[in-house]
C-alpha cells in the first residue's frame, strides 16, 4: 500500500487502533493514533476558522512535544503550509523566514513567548498561538482553544499540494527554504517504513527536532507503523536515559556527537540503557573511534545509520550487518532503504560514473522536493533529470553501498590531490587523547591548501601535530596528515550538531 497524500495516511491512522500509542513524551501522557489523528482534524479545524488564504504559512517554533507536532501535521490539513523553525535563529532570521514563507501565523511554545513583542513589531498582521504548558499569554489563543469542527479528510487532494517548509541547517551559507509537498514527505515517510527505521512494534525515540527532517519525517513513519514514538523536548543526556530507563525505549535516534555527549557525560550510568536494542544514527557519519566506545558501552546493541538531506528525504540506510564482521563498512553510508530510490554518482554532465568512482551523489526518486522557495534558479541548479544533487561527493561499492567522501566545499587539493576530510578526521578519532576533530583545507602558499587539523582534546592528554602524524603513518597516506593543527575547547555546531566548516574555516582565516 503506498499513500500520496497525508489525507491518505491519517485516514489510515485513524482507522486503524493497534492498541500501542502512537506518540508519548516524559510526562506519561500517550495517544493513539486514532485519537491522535482526531485531534489533528480538530486543530485544522480552527486554523481554518481563520479565514486565511491557502497556502499562506504556519511558523512553528516549538521543543519537541505532542502540540508542536500536531499544529505542524494539522496545519496541511487547513490548506496551510507549516514551517517548524530552527530554535536557535536569532529574531532576525526568524523575520526574514516569516517574510519568505509568508506566514500568517506563529505557534510560539513557552521558552519563545518573550519573541512575540519583537516579531510583531514588524508584523502587526501575525496571529500568534500558544503551544506550551504554562499560562497563555494576553492576545495570544492556545493551541486546544483553538480547536473547532474537525475538516474532512480531503481524498481528492492534489498530491503535488505543498505540505511543508522546512530550512536548510546552514552549515554552507544561509538558509534556504526547501519545499516539500504531500506526495515527497509521505514518500518519505512510506521509505522509511518500508526499511524498517524505525522497527515495527518497537518503542522509538529521538532527539532531533522538528525543524530538521530527521525530526518530522520519523514520526509520520510511526503513523504508518502503528507504532510508538516517545516525544523527546531536546537532547540532553538525563533525558536519554529516562527515555529507555523508565519509558520502555529499545531504539534510539542520535547525531553521532550526541552519542559523544551521552557516554562522556559525567552522570552516564549503564543501568540506566539495560532495555537499549538499537543505536540509529544520522546527520554525519560515525567515527571508527566513536564506535569503538560505543560497541564497548552498549554490548549487545546494533547499529543503524541513515543518509539524507532536508532537499530528498532520508532513504539510505546502513544496516546493522555493515557495522561488525567481513562485512564492516562503517565509513559507509549504506543502501537505498526501498524500491524507487535510486543512488548515482554523476560527473559534472550529469553522466553516470562506474562503481568504485568518485563523483556527486545524485538522488532520484518520488522524496525529492518540489523546490526552494522563492529561488527558481537555485531550484533549477539543484535538480538536474528529476534528481537532487546532493553537493556530496561519493562512491558506490561492489555491493551498491554508498560511500560519502566529502562535501564539495570541503573536499581539499592538496599539492595537486584530493584529500577528503572526513577520512582524515575518521583515523584521527581512533588517536588516544582526542575528543573530536574536524579538518579543513587552508590556504598554503606550497601546497594551493594544507590540510589542517582542528582537535577537541581529552582532559587527560593533549595531542601535538607530531604525535598525530607519527599515529597516522600506517593509516592513511601521508599526503593526507595535517600539516598544521589547533587545539580548541569546542568546535562550532549546527543545531543538527554538524560541524560547521565555513565557520571553522572563517576563525582560522580572519575571513
């Protein structure tokens, strides 16, 4: 079965009771997903009251919760556009994003009430709706205030209909507003269904936010499950462990260096992830350092990474059998997770490579968006023959595994050859004495660029650049060592805790 609308799929859901909630956080609160579905039809019901014009937007700036999730899934249903924002956005960027997706509302939750004064400064038209627990503010309407007499599930909708907007994380520049309709987000969804990630019948929970694909995508796949997804508000290491220890969690959804962050905080106790089954992971590929500790931890738990991009979904998957035995191919970052996902790595025509070749990473198939908003010729640079192309440079092994190398922009020539960072920083991690690391290509007057070596350390050790390359000599060719390092206290993140090199690269250059 395969649907193409989330009409499609929420009548589904509320047909359809496996007797397992569909959605739980913290506090104990749980609904299933006929229930859940209903309140949906409720809330679009209200928004609809409000007489606005469709396709007019939704801003949502909300922690994960069951409200933030259901005026986000609720907002479509309305013939609105919802638009979860980046929770660390300054009010300028916020503006700019209200401006882009011309949002009519804003769903603010408790820690982002102070921003209703500044936002409406400039937009005195924006209706503003409370999500959060606490006390609803003056001129402000909650979230269950606003629900009314449920809409219709509409099953002659327009597939192609815009269903969200979701900004880019901005680890390249600025954000750009990538525009999903119903058929691509439940493809999506229906991909990851089909893959198994998460696992039918398990308990699932994650730490990434709404705002990311990573965050929204998981939890229409539950719906398709019938399954349960334990709604996290944010990462942070207590949390996780309340989540498998007291909440029934077995798999858990992490950015590798949130991984880093739980088993290096100082209150990590293993008692506490004894019901732990799966580690799944995304937003960067793991280290073979991390994964040492992690394998070391967690005995017993198996590991799963997902590939993917707010532009096309995530729908590569490197199961658990690619992360121990002959098989091994952690650097890997796996396989398309179902039929009518189809990976190539193209050269700079758009013509398809060989497998064991270097070249873009192309993705093809029905979860790829529809566009950016508002940027036609950034749209059309993107797609090329119905595929996005990705800005990774990969390759495809014998088995049809996906290997990311690099992204474009961070690829380094070096003296003539190509180095690409993530396989430096993938050898450097295993080093005793080394926290996390990025690399980044700096201009050197002999070399075009020199690769550049930027450590976290460990409190116990401080690693010299000499030390680094004597450990890397065996490993990796010598051409890739570092030829300068830095040590740092902390490297600069993305909300999705990806490193963000062009900030890295800025601070090393005074550019």
């Amino acid at each position: 079965m395969t649907f193409q609308t989330l009409d499609e799929l929420y009548h589904f859901a509320e047909k359809t009771d496996s007797g397992r909630a569909a959605f739980s956080d913290l506090s104990g609160r749980a609904l299933t997903s006929p229930d859940f579905v209903r309140d949906l039809r409720q809330i679009a019901g209200g928004l609809t009251k409000l007489g606005l014009k469709p396709g007019k937007g939704v801003a949502v700036l909300g922690l994960n919760s069951i409200e933030t999730l259901q005026i986000i899934l609720a907002a479509p249903l309305a013939k609105l556009i919802p638009v979860p924002l980046n929770l660390r956005w300054a009010a300028a960027e916020i503006a700019f994003a209200l401006d882009d997706a011309d949002v009519a509302v804003v769903a603010l939750d408790d820690p982002f009430l102070p921003l209703a004064t500044e936002l409406a400064k400039n937009r005195p038209d924006l209706i503003f709706v409370h999500i959060g627990q606490g006390d609803t503010p003056a001129g402000m309407q909650s979230v269950n205030d606003l629900r009314a007499e449920p809409v219709e599930l509409n099953s002659e909708r327009d597939p192609a209909t815009p269903a969200i907007i979701l900004y880019t994380g901005g680890t390249t520049g600025r954000s750009k507003g990538v525009v999903h309709s119903h058929a691509s987000l439940v493809a999506g969804a229906m991909v990851m269904a089909v893959a198994g990630f998460p696992t039918t019948g398990k308990t699932y929970s994650s730490c990434f936010p709404f705002f990311h694909v990573a965050g929204i995508q998981p939890t229409l796949t539950r719906l398709i499950q019938s399954s349960t997804q334990l709604l996290m508000p944010l990462f942070r290491p207590d949390l996780v462990a309340s989540a498998v220890r007291d909440h029934g969690v077995q798999e858990l959804g992490l950015a590798p260096t949130m991984m880093q962050m739980l088993i290096t905080d100082p209150e990590f106790s293993c008692k506490n992830f004894a019901g732990l089954e799966r580690l799944m992971y995304g937003s960067s590929p793991i280290s073979a350092g991390l994964l040492a500790g992690l394998k070391g931890t967690f005995p017993g738990v198996t590991y799963t990474q997902a590939y993917g991009m707010t532009e096309a979904g995530i729908t590569i998957f490197l199961g658990p059998q690619f992360h121990s035995g002959e098989l091994e191919r952690i650097d890997g970052a796996g396989q398309p997770g179902a039929p009518g996902v189809q990976i190539r790595i193209e050269d700079d025509n758009g013509a398809a490579l060989p497998r064991g070749q270097v070249g873009e990473i192309v993705v093809y198939g029905p979860t790829v968006m529809s566009g950016y908003r508002n940027r036609p010729s950034e749209t059309d640079a993107a797609l090329r023959n119905g595929g996005y192309r990705t800005g990774d440079l990969g390759m495809l092994d014998d088995m049809g595994v996906l290997y990311v190398r690099d992204r474009l922009k961070d690829m380094i020539i070096t003296g003539g050859e190509n180095v690409y960072s993530s396989e430096v920083e993938s050898a450097i991690s295993t080093l005793p004495g080394v926290a996390m690391v990025a690399v980044v290509g700096l201009p050197d007057e002999k070399w075009g660029e020199r690769v550049h070596a930027v450590i976290v350390p460990k409190e116990t050790h401080t690693p010299t650049l000499e030390e680094v390359n004597g450990y890397l000599k065996d490993r990796i060719a010598g051409y890739k060592h570092p030829r300068s390092l830095s040590l740092v206290k902390e490297l600069p993140l993305s909300p999705m805790n990806k490193v963000l090199k062009h900030e890295l690269r800025a601070q090393l250059t005074g550019d």
